[in-house]
C-alpha cells in the first residue's frame, strides 16, 4: 500500500529513534518544514501501527535472550542496560519485565550491583562535535589486547572503539582518527588527548585539519593528564562493568591454569582466538550505549537523553553542530601519515601456522568466548608440542 502521508517515513525513523511526540513535532517542523498537530501525529503513528505500550514480546522470547546474555558479558549489566541492549535486538518489551527476569534468573548478580555515587567537577561543552575526548584503555594490554576509543563530549555518543595489537603507535591511532573523520565528513572543534606520544599523529592532523585563527584563545587540540579526560576516563569505567569485566576474569582463570606466560606466543594465540568476538563485543557495546537513555544530571549544562538522538538533533537542545568541515584533499594527505588495522589479528606468520592447525584438525573460528578459550589451548598444546 502507497504512503498516504509524504512524512511517514521520517516519522517512522523518528519514532524508532526513541523521540516522544513532542520532540517529533519540533523536528518535522525544523528540519522538514513540516508542520503537525499532536493529535494528527498520534493517528498517523496508529496507522503505521507503531504503539508505545502494546504488541511486547513474548516473554519466554525475552526470558530466552537475557539467559543467553547472562552466559557472557551480559553477567554485568544492570536492568536498565539490560532493557536498551533488547530494544536494541529488536525486542519490545518493559523495564519491569527485564527487571523481574533479571531477579530472577541472577539473582546473585543482582544482589552484587550497588550504586556508586562520586562527585565530580562540572563539565560543559556547547553541542555535538565541539569535543572529542579520546584515550586508551590498557587493562587488557597484558594479553595483547590494545583499546583505544573516542567519545563525543556534548552527546557523549561513541566515535569509534577499535580493539588491536597495539594503541602506542602514532599513526595507528592517527588511523582511528582520519576514519571517524571520513565517516563524518568532518572533524569536531577540539579534540582532548591525555599527554603522550602516541596522540602525536592526531594532534598534528587536528591543528592542520583545523586552523586556529591568532586571536582566537582555544586551541583546536587540547592534552593534560589522563585523570583531568573526564568524559573517557569515566566511560572506561562503565565499559568494565558492562563488558570487559568477563574477558578479564576469562583470561584471569587461563593464566591462573598455567596455559598464558605473557610470552610473544601467547599472546598472538589470544589475539587470534578472541580479537574478533571482543571487537563484536565492543561495537555491540557501543551500539547499545549510543541507543540508551542517560538520566538527567544534577549539574544544569549537560543535557540528558539518547547519545544518538542529542547528537544528531542538537536542536532539540538548543544548540547546534560544530562539525568542521575538512578538505578531501588534505585528508588523504593525513591519510598517508597512516597505519589501519589489518585483516590479522597477530603477527602474519603465527597467523597462518593456527590456520594450518584448523584446517588439520578440520576446526572452525570461535563463536563465543568458551570456544575461543578451547580452540586457544588445543592450538597452544599443538605448537609447543611442534616445538
């Protein structure tokens, strides 16, 4: 059946988006022209069949999916991180339903889960892409697993989350970097590293790509201590909580059983069984955190609500984009200056002999974590066996 309404399709995709009705209305009227009563929004949406609160999933779908969550990294989340990753996965269900099965099925967990409160310096920033704030995370350095990430410091939405062999070469993070830019045809007004060398190749991209007039007082790359990078530093936090705590622990126990020295060997063994299902991890993290609702804050500058609605509708905020524009041309200068991940997880040549051993032993890549601990084993006992 042919569209009766030229917007539905906008209304569709922001009424997906998570937008109440009010906030539909301003955005059809300010980006779209578009003028709509409430009452008119309300029967176009019950047309379309979209509902707020009926047409919930069945709950065993929703029992099914939190126990199979809860195997892995899904152990540390909260009920109301727990209901946005089910939303996310195409789930509708209630905040009450998560909450029960949650009690229900982990109990212990949730007895465990306590809220934290500290206070912290006001932060401010003027809207979507006047900062970036990014860092690395080193807590899985140990076994060969390098993070590094970005966070928008007005929406706090997550620009990029790359998991790799190293984050202490220049111009692998200067290759996260140039990526979000070409993704976004853009670059924010500031970015905020920590003081080191490997924020070298960024800093040098964002002052060429982002010229500072003379009188102007701010530059457009800032760097202090790790502890003063407020945004990141307590979103390495939460990341923790919600996802690497497991792989932490997981890995814990193999060195604990003896299979893990911190040896060149090793760790290229857990770089090629795990890198992959941690990067999933990490986007599906990212997706989810980007999607959720973040609760209002007591301090009146920083806006509450969806990281992917506060950074792609800045109007509804009363601000506006501060992406820079970028030249084509002096971003594939930069681009040359460069070194992006490879296809391999590990060094090419240890790479290819756990491939042969697959391939003899008529094994397939992990799919969960579980897996990727017994295939990293059965690999490590056959090449020292060959040694």
């Amino acid at each position: 059946m042919e569209d009766t309404h030229p917007f539905e399709r906008f209304i569709d995709f922001y009424f997906e988006l998570g937008l109440n009705y009010k906030d539909i209305k301003t955005v059809l009227c300010s980006r779209h022209s578009f003028h709509i009563s409430e009452r008119h929004l309300k029967r176009v949406l019950s047309t379309r069949g979209h509902t707020r609160h009926k047409a919930y999933s069945d709950l065993a779908v929703l029992v099914e999916f939190i126990d199979n969550q809860l195997q892995y990294s899904g152990q540390l989340h909260g009920y109301r991180w727990m209901y946005t990753k089910c939303r996310e996965h195409g789930l509708r269900v209630r905040k009450e339903d998560v909450c029960l099965v949650l009690k229900e099925l982990d109990p212990r967990g949730v007895a465990l889960r306590q809220a934290r409160r500290f206070r912290r310096r006001n932060y401010f920033s003027k809207g979507p892409n006047f900062i970036w704030h990014m860092d690395s995370y080193d807590k899985l350095k140990p076994y060969g697993i390098c993070i590094n990430g970005s966070i928008d410091g007005f929406s706090r939405k997550i620009i990029w989350l790359n998991a790799y062999t190293t984050n202490s070469n220049p111009k692998v993070i200067g290759g996260y970097y140039i990526e979000a830019v070409q993704r976004l045809k853009g670059c924010p007004r500031v970015v905020r590293g920590d003081l080191g060398t490997e924020n070298g190749h960024v800093r040098g991209f964002q002052r060429f790509l982002v010229p500072v007039a003379p009188n102007d007082t701010l530059e457009s790359y800032l760097e202090g201590a790790s502890t003063a990078n407020q945004r990141i530093e307590y979103w390495w936090r939460f990341l923790r909580s919600q996802c690497l705590e497991f792989w932490l622990s997981l890995f814990a126990d193999i060195r604990d059983n003896g299979y893990f020295d911190g040896g060149f060997l090793d760790k290229n063994l857990l770089q090629f069984c795990c890198m992959g299902l941690i990067q999933d991890e990490l986007d599906d993290t990212a997706q989810v955190w980007n999607a959720h609702s973040i609760r209002p804050s007591t301090n009146i500058n920083i806006p509450s609500g969806r990281p992917n609605v506060m950074y792609t509708l800045p109007e509804l905020y009363g601000t506006r984009d501060f992406l820079c524009p970028t030249e084509e041309e002096h971003v594939e200068m930069c681009k040359t200056e460069c070194v992006f991940r490879l296809t391999k997880p590990c060094d090419p040549d240890v790479y290819e002999l756990c491939n042969i051993l697959m391939t003899e032993s008529h094994l397939t890549p992990p799919t969960d974590p579980y897996q990727a601990v017994n295939l990293y084993v059965h690999l490590r006992e056959n090449i020292v066996a060959l040694v």
